[in-house]
C-alpha cells in the first residue's frame, strides 16, 4: 500500500495515498469539523468549516479538498484557524433557528456540537432571521412519503442533492434560486419520492431533513440503548443499529424507536432501504402472537407451553408412525441459521436421515422500483437467508435468483397425501407468501393438521391447530447469509413479547417432547455445533460470532462528549451510535469499541 | 405512491410548503421549428453532454411561450435526458428565466454602479411612476414589466436599459416617461439599439466608441 | 511615438465586422495560416515568450496556461473562450466581439491547435444577445471561407467554434463556474485543484481564455513575440483595452499601452478627456468593481497588471469607474454590495451569508440608522469572507467595503452621527426604493 507521511498539529501521521487532510486528522483522532463533507458522497468543498492552515500555501485551506503529500505540515489549532473557522461557524448560524429544543436532531446535531466547540461564543448578527415556511416547527414540510424538510434550518451544505444524484442515482432534490435566497426543494413541492429515501434524514447534518417516522418520538437522551445489527427484511443483509426508548414498563407504544444504517463497505456503505428502516413496528405491533394457542374444537385458544407440548407430541406421532411421508415442514428463508440447523435435526431425527427432503424453504421476491443507475440496488428477494437454507442443505432451486418451487407440496397437500405442515416462519406478514391453497385445504379438511411457528397473527395462523410464538429477528442473537454469501450476526435488542421464545428454543422442545434429544441450552450452543458440523468454510467460526449488547444510557452520555463526536459523524453519518465500528465480516467480528472520554 | 411491498408510506399531509411554484401551464411542446433548432444545437456538445444545450433549450422554451411553466421545464427535461428538477434547478439560478407571465416588453434597468452614477436609480423611479409598477411587477396590461438588474456590460452608455434582447442607451432619468410613450406607438424602434450593433446593422459611418456626444441618440 | 491601435484600429469603420474588412485591412486569418505551419508547442513557446498575460482579470501568463493543459490523455481537449464579461466597468470584450470579431475567431482556432483542441466554446452572456448575432453570423462565414470545419488550410487541422449562450449570471465568469455553466449546471465554481488545465470542461483538459486575450494571439503569431512583449512595459507587454466610465467626460473604450498612466487615460483628450463638468474626482476603481479604490494622487502610475498591483489596487479587467466628489462612499459600497448578494452563487457559506449581512448593515448605515459598532462589524465581517471562500467572488465582494472604510471611514462616521445620508446626491433615488428589496 502506498503510503504518505505528513505532520498535523505536529503529529507524524502516516495515511493512505490519496486520503485528504481532513481524513486523515479524522483517522489520526484530530477533531475538524465539517459539514458538506460526507464519505459517501463527493467532495464539495462548500461549507468551509473544515479549513486547516497548511505551510507553503497562501491561504488557508478547506481540508476536506486537499490530497495529503508528503512532508505537509497541517495546523488544525492555529489561531489564524480557529479565528477562521469561528467566523465560518457565525455565517452558518445568522439564519439557523436556535430550536434546538423541538428539532428532531437535538442532542445528535454536528451543528450544534460543532458549534459548541469551534463556533464563536456569541452572534453579532442583530438582523431577523430568514425565514421560509413559517417559524418554529410549522416550517416543517411535507417533502415527500417519508420526510419533512425545514428549510430555516438548511445550512445548505448540499449533502442530500448530491446523495439523490450520486447514490439514488435520480436527482430529485434541487436548489432553487441562488446566493442568499437558495433553499433546497424538490420539483414543484412534489418531495421525494425513493427507495432509500431515509438516508436523507442521516446525510443531513442538521434538523433540516426528518423523517416522519421519527417525528418527535424520542430524543436522543431518550435512547437508552443502541443495538448494532443487521436487517433481515431482504437478502442483501445491511448492518444497521436498532435504537431502544427509555419508556416504563405500564407506557404504551413501543421500545424500538428506528433503525439506521450502519458503516460496513462490504455490504450496504453507509446506507440502508426505507423498507429495512421503516418496517419495524409490526414487531411491537398489535398483530404479534404472543402466547401458544391449540385449536379445542373449532376455536383456537390461548394454552401454555406445557400443555401444547405433549398435545403436539401426540398429534404429531399419530401421522408418522401411520405413514412418515405425510408430514412436511414449510419453512421461511426468514429462518437463521441456527434455526435451519435444529430444524434439519429435527427431521432426520423424526424422519431418518433423508428427513431433509420433507422440507420445502419458501420466500417470496418483488422487484424494486428503482433508477437504472442506482448504486444502492435493494435485492428482489423478500428473506435474509435463502444462502444459508442452501449451505445447510436445503433445496433452495434457483436460490437468490428465483422464486421457491412449492407446486409439489402443494400438489401433495391437495391431493390429501399430506397429514400433516408444520410452518416455521419468524418474518412479517406474507414472508412465505402466497399459502392460500394450504388455508384451504384446511377448510376443506384435505388437511387433518396444521402448525404454524411464527410471530404475527395470519389467515394462516387463524386456520392451525397450534399457534407457537416465535421471535422477530430483532429478538434473538442469530446469523444469517446474505445475498453475497457473507455470514452476519443480528443481535437481541428487545425481549419475544408475553410467552413467545426463539425459534430455536421453541424447535428444541418440541424435538425433545417427540423424544429427541437436542442438546442445546442456548442459542450459542447451536452456533457451536453448527460451526463443529460445517468445518473449513464460513461457518467454521460462527461459535465466535460477537453479539452487540444494549449500550446503557450512562455509556451513551459519555458518548455524547462533543470531543467524540466526530468518530460518530465520520463511522456513523451523524447519528451518535455507541460502539465503534463493528463491521461484521466472516468468522470474526468483535466489536471494536471507541475508548470513551469519562464526562468532566 | 409507495415502493414498499408490504408498508404503506404515511400519505397524510402534514403541512404544505410556502414556496411559490411554477405554473403548472397546458401541455407544452415546441414547435416543428424549434424542436429543429434544439435538435442542431445539441449537436454542439459531445452526445453524452446533451445537459450542455439546457440553457438553449430553455431559452427555445420561454420564447415559444414567454416564460416557463412546469409542463414547459418537464419537457425540456425530456428533451436533455435529466430529471425535472435539474432543469427547475438551472432555470431559478439564471436572472434572465421568467416563471411567471411578464409583459410584452420587459424593461431590464441596469442598477450597478456605472449607470447609477448616472442617474439609473432615478430612471427606475420615473419609469416606475410612468408605469405605475414597481421594480419586479407587471402593469395590469400586460404591456410592461419593469426589473432592475445588474451590470448589463455598457457602462460608457449609462444608464443603459435592456428591453428584451434590445438595448436602449443613455436613457436619461427626464427621458424615461417618453420612452414609454415612445414603446406605446412605436414600438421596438423607440430603441437606441446598441450603439455598435446599430452601425453594424445599417453599415452607416459610425461613431465608435469613446464619446459622450450629446445628439447621438437617435 | 504614437501608440498604433492594433485590437481596435478599424472599430469605427463601417462594417468593421465583417470578413471582407478584417481581411483587407488586418491580413485576416494569416495568423492561422502561420500558425498551422507550426508545431503546437512551437505556438505556445511564441505565446510564452511574448509574456501575453491574460485579460480577463487575473493576468496569468496565457502560454503557461496553455502548456499546462494536459497533453498525454485521450480525451479530447476543449478552448473555452470567456465572453462572459460580467464585471461592473467592463466592456471591452463587447467592443471587440462586436466589430472584430474574426480576430476572435482566429485567436480561438489558433488556441484550439496549440493546445490539441478541437473545440471552441465561446461562452458569451446572455445579455448580448446581439453581439451573439453578429459572431454567429461571421463565425458562419469563417466556415464558409474555410477557416474553420474540417482540414483548415489543408493542414489536416479541424476545428469548430460554437458561440454558447449564458442567461444572467456574473459568477459564470469565473473559470469553474463558467464550465459548470457550459455543462448545463448552475455556474458554481468548483475546488480547485483540478484544475481546468487537468479536467475542465467535462472533465477533460480545458484552457479557459478571456475574448481580449485570444484576440492579442493572431497578432504574436503575425508579429512576433518580440513586437508584442517590447509594446509597454516589461512584463506587461502588448496592447491593453481600457473601459473607462462614470463621471468622466468621453467614456469608452480605449486601446493604449501599458505605459500609459491612470492620469493619461482619465484626463488625457485622447482617451476619456477629463472629469464630467469639471467637478473634481473623488476616486477611481481602476480594474472592475472587485478592486480597491485609488485617490486623486496616485493616479501616475503605469496602468499596468504590476504598476497598478504596486499602488495597493489591482488593474483586474481594466475597468476604470471615475466618479467625483458627489459620491457618498457608503452608498458606493451599497451599491456595490447589492450586486454581490445578487451575484453571490451562494455554494459556499461565507459569501451566500457574508454579503447579505454586509448589504444590510451598509443599508442600515445609509438610512441613517446605523451604531458606532456596525463599523467593527462591517470590517469583521467583510474580514470573515476575505480569503475564506471557494472563489475569489468572496474577496471582490469584501473589497468595496475594505476600501471605502479605508479611505473614507470619516464618512461612515459622520453618517452614524447624522442618523442620515451626509452626501445625497441629486441623481440618486428620491425615495429609497431602488436597492431597498
């Protein structure tokens, strides 16, 4: 790798060729702050806050635009710096409202933070400030399905012009007028209108886009946990952070408060699909299943574990000691690893050793309107893990590529040659998707018994003989294979809701109530046997996968110390998660946490 | 609209922005001989840059219909190959794109500091009293719009008003209310024209530049 | 010796314009004809050693720009003619386009070979719409004659010049911007380096010349590099087109040598012939409205790109605004400003929110109602941009400000005091409408 060395603030600091000033100060742990400058994006040089002093150079210099050389010598403390950029901080806030308190981005704000340590200690401006849709929140506008912009707000730095140009791959958003009346805007007010649209909400640096999912529901101090995890709504798998509000246990509404992206430049770089980010709340939702239930009679109803166990043990062992070929599994490509794992010993162990072949994986597909040019291409498999389902043995056909090729169970099923479906399906609604023909044939009774494991209520929940609770993937530390075949940790944020469990755990007793033994006490149990059973390729290490924990509040407020602030910005687009940069890859992936500053 | 297989997007409104939008305007089209002109102009530019022709392609526009509504930016976005707020984006940048309907003759008064110092301040003023308008409005006719711009490059003319794409030079502050009177009956030719451009155009002896002779305005 | 017009010779001639003339009287396109003889780096060693430095403000030695322009890539490589002539007190590129412009035309193709370009854009405002008409008619019949298109002069050079329409906008006279503009975008400057040199104009190797200085091009390659550098002073060598206007008694253009003083092209009969109605001048801003001031006394000096540098102002696109003691420093600076707020790209912060705050405190200041500290704040403010901004819009912009507090700060002082203007003049605004939206 070639490298050069320069000296900041009378640091040696070694980088990279082709790194930036501004890079390398950030990586050297050399706070500068900066605004239109984003890692993902091009480089525009516009803000001007990130000006360094630089010797042989006769002004003063925006680091954000200059190629580091050898034997530079960069001062970021140089009074005539700190003068500089103080008085670029002044020009940036003599039309920013101080509504700090009511601003979504209160509290993780650069310019806030920024401000507190390079702006100047007070404004001379004593002109009104400019104002454009109205003052205080009612300058929020609609600017889009999923957004609102406050242009009184608006630094301008044009992050989010260049993201939908850049990234998006459409340029929707635009400037209109120029100088000193520019305001950021979308043709004729129409907004935006993408597939990742929320990224908007994370490349501003400022409050001035928000999305309405988050719309004065948490405030940062609110936020007592950041989880790092992946999403598992679709086959790319994007590394992501799950935030958790501080709310007491009798408060209504839920605990999982948004999901943003995570940096990984392997997988998703610093972005994520609306999808993956918006789509959570059925998972505190009010359809989620959250006790066992057996059908007595006609109607369905709620039992505890340990009275469905043997009634499933019996009903079960009544179709296959009759005929073994009449029992079928229909399992969701939303399913771990893990999962998939207990799920196959479970069939060889009830079914002999070609038990697998009972097993049909399903999930669905939808291709995703997206601009040719897009370079965050969101995957048109619906399932995070058809790869694993397929490295596990499972016949997954065309796999990522193709739709799953249910028509000979269904052919089954319908013929009444099947007894009996056990469903496993821990994803949202219409995952496994279209199973009419199995409601059906339970209407019609061509089908004597139907198990449904899953965590939200469905027509076909509605139509089993027992109903078992799963966990959502935000539930439980498992791992799934994305697209690329890359083995990814999603780490238990919240608790399974009243009675429901892992899916693992729930796989484990029943094996163990139909007389199996399935020596597993946790779901770390599983990943080392899984790791044991697939040696040499990338499962060898799934044993030493690291999970993300809960960060505590007092761990973030430590955090949120200003001096740290910008590893956040520059790992985490100005969204002030807690950990480090924790890119998943293969085998290893613990996570790298930043040393925080104690407060005071 | 929603890209999401399952979710819906909240399709509530929350609160409607102030800005004031282009007119959505009929259905535009250019003209058979305009489409030939911005056809021949883009040829001007490497095939892959046919963003260069925007600012031809806008100016095609705005004088098929006098000034550009949405429909009219839509399909100039067509015809470059960009989205329609690219072209919102360039239009509202450039002083001489109209969004809104302007009069028949749009009187451009150089405001800068060569023609201040004599007496453009004072030709807005007696041309905004003989139009009854103020700088950016339209009268109620139709027939004028007075704007004051910047610099307009004949600074040994001052004050120099641009009507259209003419020029009228040296317009004194006293002379302004017969220009307008002159415009009512005569139209386009109660214009100096400019100085150089008239000789080039009539190919009669001409003055030059460098002198302040008192007659030669007509 | 008489200074002999070379650039503006014929100007007054009837059809001065045209083809016919510029061939009879200016050895029309033998220029080209030498030039295509030549290696191309044989053109830009001619140009370098004639020390032609550029017009269009910053005066950079054109043949280094040239040679600078990158050779080894296969991209093509682009001329981009700066007609953009935007600056307050400019108006020489309009003179010269209007009536000789196959100078222009030879100069552009002449650059085109010397830099391996095939192209010529001639990026014009949009104001000039009929100084347009004329050079597309005439660059029409370039074509005709063969001195441009295909093979010119059986060479097996091509070259084509386009004229490119602006559409009102003064920062499109800025390099970058001006590329920005010409590739369909809101003309923003762009962070240099890259420079156009390395990637300009869609992102390829891109000379952007000013109309004045391609004009002087034919007249090195015809005359010499030794005629061109030994007109005027050392350094600041050929003809240079002065626009001189305001309060003077003839303002035009004037074509004179670089050896001519300030003095000369303001009172001098040959040039702008003295002040309007003898009333005495106040001061001069000698090169566009970006440049500071210079007073009554240091008017002999050399208007030359270094002697006008030394008095402490700059000769910029030699602009010369004379105005006379009627002139209230403060409303001057107003008026300025107002034009920079209006022109400011608003890309980069301090210029977008500089120049806002600087017009308000200056109208606040002219109305009567400005404090004691709005001075400190002018001067800090104005400091705030200076050196700060991605172009050198942001320095223009401070710099009325900077100069008028330096020179007449008295009079900011006693505005202050009066609560009103001290120096309202008769032809200013009877109401203060004008500048007020």
């Amino acid at each position: 790798m070639d490298t050069v060395t320069l000296t900041i603030d009378g640091r040696p600091i070694t980088v990279q060729k082709g790194k930036t000033v501004l890079q390398a100060a950030l990586e050297a742990g050399i706070s500068v702050p900066y605004y239109c400058y984003h890692p993902g994006i091009s480089i525009d040089g516009s803000c001007r806050v990130c000006v360094v002093k630089i010797e042989k150079m006769p002004k003063l210099q925006t680091s954000c635009s200059t190629t580091c050389t050898d034997g530079m010598v960069v001062m970021t403390r140089d009074p005539e710096v700190v003068e500089a950029r103080a008085g670029v901080f002044e020009f940036l806030l003599v039309n920013h409202p101080l509504d700090c308190p009511v601003c979504d981005k209160g509290g993780e704000c650069p310019l806030q933070d920024f401000s507190y340590t390079f702006g100047p200690a007070e404004s001379r401006m004593d002109f009104p400030r400019r104002v454009f849709d109205g003052e205080g929140v009612k300058a929020d506008v609609d600017f889009g399905p999923t957004l609102m912009l406050n242009r009184n707000r608006c630094i301008l730095c044009t992050r989010c012009v260049r993201f939908m140009k850049e990234i998006d791959a459409d340029a929707q958003i635009n400037i209109v007028d120029r100088g000193y009346g520019s305001e950021i805007a979308t043709f004729q007010e129409q907004g935006v209108h993408t597939l990742i649209s929320g990224n908007l909400m994370d490349v501003c640096p400022v409050g001035a886009i928000t999305t309405r999912d988050y719309r004065f529901k948490s405030r940062p101090w609110d936020n007592p946990g950041v989880v790092d995890t992946i999403c598992t709504l679709c086959s790319k798998g994007c590394n992501t952070s799950a935030w958790l509000k501080a709310k007491p246990e009798w408060a209504r509404g839920s605990r999982l408060i948004r999901m943003t992206p995570r940096f990984n430049p392997d997988v998703n770089n610093y972005w994520m699909c609306d999808i993956g980010r918006f789509d959570y709340h059925w998972v505190e939702g009010e359809t989620r299943l959250r006790r066992p239930m057996m059908r007595r009679g006609t109607a369905l109803e709620p039992a505890a574990w340990h009275d469905v166990e043997p009634r499933l043990r019996d009903r079960i062992q009544e179709v296959v000691t009759a005929d073994p070929t009449a029992v079928r599994f229909l399992v969701s490509a939303h399913a771990s690893n893990e999962e998939l794992f207990v799920v196959k010993q479970l069939v060889e162990g009830l079914l002999g050793a070609d038990g697998i072949k009972a097993v049909s994986m399903t999930w669905t597909r939808s291709e995703k309107p997206q601009p040719a040019g897009t370079k965050f291409k969101v995957p048109a498999t619906d399932a995070p893990n058809v790869n694993g389902a397929r490295d596990l043995g499972y016949d997954v056909g065309q796999g990522n590529d193709g739709l799953p090729d249910l028509t000979a169970l269904r052919t089954a099923v319908e013929g009444g040659r099947v007894k009996a479906v056990y469903v496993i399906d821990p994803g949202p609604q219409g995952s496994i998707g279209d199973v009419s023909w199995l409601i059906e044939a339970r209407r019609n009774g061509t089908l004597p018994l139907l198990i449904v494991q899953g965590v939200v209520t469905t027509p076909l929940t509605d139509a089993a003989d027992f109903v078992l609770p799963g966990a959502a993937y935000v539930e439980k530390d498992a791992l799934y294979t994305n697209d690329q075949g890359r083995v990814q940790a999603a780490s238990s944020a919240i608790a399974p809701p009243g009675e429901a469990l892992e899916d693992w755990q729930i796989l484990v007793n029943v094996a163990r109530a139909l007389g199996l033994t399935l020596p597993y006490t946790s779901s770390s149990d599983v990943r080392r046997a899984l790791a044991a059973a697939m040696p040499g390729g990338p499962y060898a290490d799934a044993d030493k996968i690291g999970f993300a924990q809960p960060l505590p509040a007092s761990s973030w407020l430590q955090a949120s110390n200003p001096s740290e602030r910008w590893k956040w910005d520059f790992f985490f687009q100005d969204l002030p998660p807690v950990k480090g940069h924790s890119v998943q890859t293969e085998g290893s992936a613990q996570a790298l946490f930043i040393p925080l500053k104690p407060v005071g | 609209m929603s890209f999401h297989p399952r979710m819906e997007y909240a399709p509530a409104k929350f609160h409607k922005s102030e800005r004031t939008l282009a007119e959505q305007g009929g259905d535009f089209k250019y003209t058979p001989e305009n489409q030939a002109k911005f056809d021949e102009n883009v040829t001007h530019y490497p095939p892959e840059q046919r963003k260069s022709a925007i600012l031809f392609a806008l100016y095609l526009a705005q004088g098929q219909q006098g000034y550009l509504t949405a429909a009219a930016m839509q399909h100039v976005a067509q015809q470059i190959g960009c989205t329609a707020a690219e072209v919102e984006d360039v239009v509202t940048y450039y002083t001489m794109f109209y969004r809104t309907p302007v009069g028949k003759y749009v009187i451009n008064v150089c405001r800068t500091l060569s023609c201040a110092l004599l007496g453009a301040e004072r030709v807005t003023e007696e041309l905004s009293a003989a139009l009854g308008i103020k700088p950016g409005e339209t009268d109620p006719t139709g027939t004028f719009t007075l704007v004051e711009v910047e610099c307009l490059g004949a600074c040994d003319r001052a004050p120099v008003v641009m009507v259209n794409d003419e020029w009228h030079e040296r317009l004194a502050p006293e002379q302004s209310a017969k220009l307008i009177a002159d415009i009512r009956t005569k139209g386009a030719a109660a214009f100096t024209g400019c100085h150089l451009n008239k000789e080039a155009q009539q190919g009669a002896g001409a003055r030059g530049t460098g002198d302040r002779g008192k007659g030669d305005r007509t | 010796m008489a200074y002999q017009r070379v650039l503006t010779q014929y100007i007054n001639e009837p059809g001065s314009y045209t083809l016919d003339s510029y061939l009879k009287h200016q050895r029309g396109y033998e220029g080209l004809r030498k030039a295509l003889t030549l290696k191309p780096g044989e053109i830009i060693d001619q140009v370098k050693a004639s020390g032609l430095r550029g017009r269009g403000g910053a005066g950079f030695p054109t043949g280094m720009k040239w040679q600078f322009v990158l050779k080894d890539t296969p991209k093509p490589k682009y001329i981009c003619c700066n007609a953009d002539e935007s600056e307050p007190g400019t108006f020489k590129d309009h003179v010269l386009m209007e009536r000789n412009p196959h100078l222009l035309i030879e100069g552009c193709a002449i650059g085109c070979y010397a830099i391996g370009a095939k192209v010529a854009y001639i990026y014009i405002r949009g104001e000039f719409y009929h100084v347009q008409q004329i050079l597309e008619a005439e660059i029409e019949k370039a074509y005709k004659a063969g001195y441009l298109g295909k093979n010119i002069f059986g060479s097996g050079f091509d070259c084509d010049v386009y004229v490119h329409r602006g559409a009102g906008a003064y920062e499109a006279g800025e390099e970058t911007a001006l590329i920005e503009s010409l590739e369909g975008k809101r003309a923003q400057p762009r962070i240099k380096p890259p420079f156009p040199a390395v990637a300009g104009l869609y992102q390829c190797p891109t000379a952007v010349n000013n109309v004045e200085t391609l004009c002087n091009v034919p007249l090195i390659i015809m005359n010499g590099p030794e005629w061109f550098s030994k007109l005027g002073p050392e350094k600041n060598g050929g003809p240079k087109l002065y626009c001189i206007s305001g309060h003077v008694k003839k303002p035009g253009v004037y074509e004179a040598a670089m050896d001519t003083t300030l003095r000369e092209l303001i009172y001098d009969e040959r040039f702008a012939g003295g002040m309007m109605d003898e009333r005495p001048m106040k001061a001069v801003i000698p090169g566009g409205s970006s440049v500071p001031l210079l007073l009554p006394d240091q008017l002999d000096i050399p208007a030359s790109f270094d002697g006008v540098q030394k008095a402490g102002s700059l000769l910029g696109s030699a602009g010369l605004i004379v105005f006379n003691d009627s002139v209230c420093a403060v409303w001057l600076a107003m008026n300025l400003l107002h034009f920079y707020r209006h022109e400011s790209c608003g890309k980069c912060t301090p210029c977008r929110e500089g120049t806002d705050w600087l017009l308000k405190l200056l109208m606040r200041i002219e109305r009567g109602e400005g404090q004691p500290k709005d001075l400190d704040l002018l001067f800090g403010v104005s400091n705030n941009i200076v050196g700060k901004t991605l172009c050198a819009f942001g320095d223009a912009a401070a710099t009325p400000v900077l100069s008028t507090m330096k020179l007449f700060r008295d009079e900011y002082e006693a505005h202050i005091r009066a609560g009103a203007c001290t120096l309202p003049a008769p032809w200013r605004a009877k109401h203060a409408m004008a500048g007020a939206h």
